[in-house]
C-alpha cells in the first residue's frame, strides 16, 4: 500500500530564509507525486505535481520540488519565504488503485514571522 | 466557470439526523471525489465516482452513501449522525492526475 510521510507537522521560519517542507512515500509502482497548499478556511490548491517527467519540478509562487527515487522523497523548497506563504502544505501520492485516487500526508503548518 | 463548488458551508446535526452535502462541478471532469479532513490526519477518501452512475468506496465510506446521476454532480449523504462524523467535508474533481477541490463543508454533530 502507498503512504506519505511528512517530517514536522509544524515549520516555522523567517521572512526571506530558505522553506523545506519534508516529504518521504512508499509506493510499489512508481509514483505520481503532489503538493498542495491550504490557506485558512479554504480548499486545496495544487502547488505542483511529478509525473515521471523532469525530476525538478517548479511551481506557483516560486515553490519547486526534487523528485528523488533513491530517497524516495519529494522535499518542497522555496529559496526566500514570504509572509503570504503561511498556510498548510499537503503532499499527496497518487494511488496505486487508479482511478487517480490520492493518499495524503497529514500536513505541515507552516508559519513566517517578520 | 466557477469550479467545483459546495454546500452548505457550515451545519450543525443532532446524532441521528441525516443530511445530504452538495458538489456540483462545472468542468466536465469524469471523476469525483468526497474527502473529509481531520485535524493532523491530513485527508482521508470517503467515496469516488469515475463517472455518472459509477461509484465505490474510498478509504473511510462508513456512515455515508452516494450517488451520480449526473456528470456534474456528487452528493454526499449521512444517513444517521454521529459524532466521529464532525468534520470538514471537501469534494473534488479532476480528470488525469490532477484533482480540484471545492471550498469544503464544515459539520459538526452534537
């Protein structure tokens, strides 16, 4: 069965340093792989997505991701942080039983302070 | 397009009230899809449809029913409530791998 793991279910950082936001699957196909973004009171969006093309993967808003098969993770990043960036960050891998079914993480929150 | 939109927004239930929590998309998407986000348990699927008069069950269906009669539509019904159901209710759409999700549905049974 497919799984997410995501490292630190809250992260908090300065306005203008380096986001890391931890993800780490388990899958026995390879894997379609996903990051959304939920700000307060809203639904998800999609912040970018692999599928089994470049391994970097860029995004909205300046955020990217690096597919690693050896690792088996898929880190999101974002080289300065914004104030606006403060929301809750879902990865998410497609599942293995089709029909585009997706297993979610259980969250990082993430904070910006000035 | 206004996407996939949902309601109510917000619901108060007594236990063992029923009630039903529209999804409507206007995209065309074949799949749909009902989730329900608890706090640090990220989303877990509750039932899907790849298509109209198409639907099976997700990770987590007990307690609830749906049905498709229509492309367009998904509604998600709660037959008898109970409290484990309190949550937030999304409903999503996609067609690829790439799913839409609507605003959400706040429910809380008391």
């Amino acid at each position: 069965a497919q799984s997410v793991t995501q490292l630190g279910s809250h992260v908090s950082v300065s306005e203008g340093a380096l986001v890391l936001l931890r993800c780490n699957y388990s899958s026995s196909v390879p894997p379609y792989l996903f990051w959304y973004v939920q700000y307060p009171n809203q639904g998800l969006q999609l912040l970018l997505k692999y599928t089994s093309a470049a391994t970097l993967v860029k995004g909205i808003n300046g955020f990217e991701a690096e597919f690693k098969k050896s690792e088996t993770s898929f880190h999101l990043t974002k080289p300065s942080a914004h104030m606006s960036d403060a929301a809750e960050y879902f990865c998410a891998v497609s599942g293995d039983g089709g029909y585009n079914k997706l297993i979610f993480g259980a969250g990082t929150r993430l904070a910006v302070h000035p | 397009n206004a996407g996939v939109t949902q309601t109510p927004k917000f619901r108060i239930l007594k236990i063992g009230q029923s009630m039903t929590l529209q999804c409507t998309q206007d995209m065309n998407h074949n799949y749909m899809y009902w989730y329900r986000q608890d706090p640090g348990m990220g989303l877990k699927l509750i039932y899907y449809s790849v298509g109209a008069g198409i639907t099976d069950k997700g990770e987590v269906p007990n307690g609830y029913n749906v049905s498709r009669s229509t492309t367009e539509d998904f509604p998600l019904r709660l037959e008898l409530a109970a409290p484990s159901q309190t949550s937030v209710y999304f409903c999503a759409s996609g067609t690829g791998n790439e799913q839409f999700f609507g605003p959400g549905t706040r429910l809380t049974v008391l």
